[in-house]
C-alpha cells in the first residue's frame, strides 16, 4: 500500500513550496513599501487610488494566506477523494501558480503608473482626441490572476471528479465531437467574439482556443484508443488499410488547424501540430514517417514566409533573426534578462515593465531579471517535474486511453512551456501562447488546472 508513503511526501514537498511563496509575498510588501510605491495615480479622469489591490498590507496578507489554504485544503481533498494520486504534481503546480501570481501583483502598479503616464502625455500633446484607457484593469492584474486562479483550483476539483471509470468510458467514445466541437467553437469565435490588436480570439472574454487544446487532446486519445494499431506504419504493411485508419486522423487534424491558421493565431497552430505529431509517432508509427510530415509541414512554412501570407509569420520571424535591428521589444527582453544575473535584481527592484505585455508575453523574462538564473532554474524544473510526472503516470497504466490522454497533457504542457521560454530567449519567434501556470490569463489558467486535475485521477486510475 503505497498511498501512506505519497500522502506524506506531498505534504512535504507541498509545504517547502507554500513556506517558499509566504516568503515571497512578504518580500513583495517589503518591496512596495521600500521603493514607496504611490497609492494614487491622477489619470485623465481623476484620481485613482490603486492601494486596494496590492499596496495595503491587508490584502496582501489575505493573497497570501488565502494561497497557502487553499493549497493544503486541495490537498485534503485530493488524499481524501483519490489517496494513490501522484505525490508530485501538485507542489509542482503550486510553485509555478506562485511565482506567477507573485510576479503579476509586482508588475501591477508599474505597469498602471507607465501607461498612465504615456496616456497623459498623448492627450495632452493632442495626439489622441478620445479614447479610454486601461489604467485600472493593469492596476487590478494580480488581484484578477487570484480569481482566475480560485476559478481553476474548482475546474480541477470538477476534472477529478468528472474522469472516473464512467467518465473515461463516456469521453472516449466521443471522439469525433471534440473537433466539431472545435471548429464551432473557433467559427463563433470569428463570427462574434472581440477583437484585439487585429484577431479575434476572445469569446465573451474567454479565449476559446485553451478549450480547443483540450479537446484535440481528446480526440487524439480517443482515435488512438479505437484504432491505435491501424494508424501505426510498420514494414510490408498494406499501405490501403493504414490510409482507410490514419486518414481520418489527418483529415480531422486539418479541419481542426485551419480555423486557427485562418484566425491567424499562429501560437496555437504550432502547438497543437508538435502535439499531433509526437502522439502520431506515439501510436506506433517510424519516426520516417514522422519526419516526412515534418519536411511537408516545414516546406509550406517556408512558402508562407516566402509569400508574406500570414504577415505575422514573416514578422515573427524576421525580428528573431535581427531582434536589434527589427524589433524593440525583444531588443528590451535581452537586455532585461541579461542584466539578472544569477540571483536577480530583487522582486520589485528590475525594469521587466519596460517590455510590452510583459504580463502575457514575456514573464519568463521578467522571472530571469528579478529572480535570476536561479528563479529561472526553478521554474524550469517544476515545468520539468510537472511533464514527467505525466509520462510517469502513463507509463503505470495498461488501459490505452489513460496512457495516451496523461501523455498528450505532458507533452502539451512540456511544448507549450518549451515554445514560450525558447521564444522569450529569442531562439525561436514568438508565438502568442502562455506559459503555463504563470502568464496572465484566466482562460490558460483555468484549463490548465482542468488538464492537471485529469492527470491526477488518472493516476488514481493507473490500474484500470
């Protein structure tokens, strides 16, 4: 009986990390108070006190208190509802969700006091006539990650409960739906979600393509599950009878992409095609075959770059080739994290505000400038715990589907934090995902905490 020796060692590893991130809010609040953070800030329309959402000291010590409780009562609950669950997945979690909650509340009052002051200074040059500004939604990012946060622990706690033995039997057998559910859900999305910087990404304030990463995760284990071994290439196969299997693997592979592609949302279109590509050599094909898709995948994006179409894609790539030369913003990113060293400049103390969208975008970035190579080091390893845990799950279960959804969500997690960091270090072009657990976000976050809850009852399940 194993569940003793986990139940304790997830209590152990859970309370370095919870004493680790008190420590850090306090550290947070020292900083305010050392630097003398305003409270209020005069925008255009007035005064605006700010001081409610990070500065006074009691808020700040509910954020913190409020964390470390709901982490040890998440992991009452977990030993409670599912005792053999993995030990390690959720100290892990509670670490990278920590660093950046943190991270948000520092960057919140200078993120709010910089646009504040640009936006005056471009009313009153009589460059912009009207207009608003979201000075107040920057002051509240910390305080919104929190919610977004709560949010997620209950989508975790509905996941546990919903992938049991009946739930898996239901979801498995759906396969198909999940990408029509997809497609629908990116056409509406085109059709009558918001539009921001040029894309329409936002449903209701929700960005819909979290739920599709979901849901072709599904469709792979499900399709897997039903006709794993007619989709795997081996030597003197019937190559009509693999076509009359992994054709409809590819065909709903494409309809799945091309709303994305359409939608210009190149981030998740590369994500998801790494993650279909991993989890078709997973299901038993040659990694030939898997190169072949590689070099057809690689020539079409060449000719896109080629043709300039989408423009994103050239742009991308062109500030990665000359980031001085092209882009400021990744200019700003080197030179910020460059100036970290191993231990970093403090929380608080660095200028990651700098960087445009720092809190979506670039928190990598602002992690390797005030926490250092060492904070950078730690968050590569929780990422690192966190993805082989998965595998680990995976590979303790005989049942095909379990096997295949806990290693599609470890592969998911693994790429997207891989694409994210890779990108802020300016090896590869920026795409427009989140790091996991720690980018601001409340669709990422909470989808996030539903495919980690999946993950921990199917380690429950590892016998099924």
């Amino acid at each position: 009986m194993t569940s003793p020796v986990k139940r304790s060692g997830e209590l152990r590893y859970l309370l370095l990390v919870l004493l680790i991130m008190s420590v850090g809010f306090l550290i947070l609040q020292a900083g305010f108070v050392d630097r003398g953070v305003p409270e209020t800030l005069f925008t255009r329309n007035g005064s605006l006190d700010i001081s409610p959402f990070f500065l006074n000291f009691f808020p700040n010590a509910l954020y913190a208190t409020f964390f470390v409780a709901i982490f040890l009562l998440l992991h009452v609950y977990i030993r409670a509802k599912i005792p053999s669950a993995d030990p390690f997945i959720l100290p892990a979690v509670a670490l990278l969700t920590g660093v950046g909650i943190i991270l948000l509340f520092r960057l919140s009052p200078d993120l709010s006091r910089s646009r504040n002051e640009a936006l005056l200074a471009l009313f009153q040059s009589g460059t912009l006539e009207r207009g608003g500004d979201n000075v107040l939604s920057l002051a509240q990012l910390g305080m919104r990650q929190f919610i977004f946060f709560v949010i997620g622990i209950i989508g975790m706690i509905v996941a546990i409960n919903f992938f049991g033995k009946v739930g898996i039997s239901w979801f498995s057998s759906k396969k198909y739906f999940w990408v029509l559910l997809s497609i629908v859900l990116i056409c509406i999305t085109l059709k009558f979600g918001t539009t921001i910087n040029g894309r329409t990404l936002w449903l209701f304030g929700f960005q819909t393509v979290e739920v599709v990463k979901l849901c072709m995760l599904l469709f792979i284990a499900g399709y897997v599950y039903e006709k794993g071994k007619g989709i795997s290439v081996h030597g003197g196969q019937d190559y009509s009878g693999w076509f009359r299997h992994a054709g409809p693997f590819f065909v709903m592979w494409f309809f799945a992409l091309a709303p994305l592609f359409i939608q210009r949302d190149l981030g998740p279109v590369m994500l998801v095609f790494v993650v279909f590509l991993i989890m078709f050599y997973y299901a038993g094909n040659r990694i030939s075959v898997v190169a072949y898709l590689v070099l057809v995948i690689g020539a079409a994006l060449y000719g896109a770059y080629s043709m300039g179409y989408p423009s994103i894609l050239r742009q991308r790539v062109d500030m990665m080739l000359d980031p001085f030369g092209r882009n400021e913003t990744t200019a700003r990113a080197l030179w910020s994290m460059a100036s970290g060293g191993f231990y970093g400049t403090g929380i608080g103390y660095g200028k990651p505000y700098r960087i445009p969208e720092v809190q979506s975008d670039y928190n990598f970035v602002a992690i390797c400038e005030e926490m250092g190579l060492a904070g950078a080091f730690a968050v590569m390893f929780a990422y690192a715990v966190l993805v082989f845990r998965c595998f680990v799950v995976a590979g303790r279960t005989s049942h095909v589907y379990r096997k295949t959804l806990s290693t599609g969500i470890g592969t998911l997690i693994g790429i997207q934090s891989f694409i994210i960091i890779a990108g802020n270090l300016g090896i590869i072009p920026l795409t427009g995902i989140t790091l996991p657990f720690v980018s601001y976000g409340g669709s990422s976050m909470i989808m996030n905490f539903v495919m980690v809850g999946i993950v921990l009852r199917l380690s429950e399940e590892d016998n099924g």
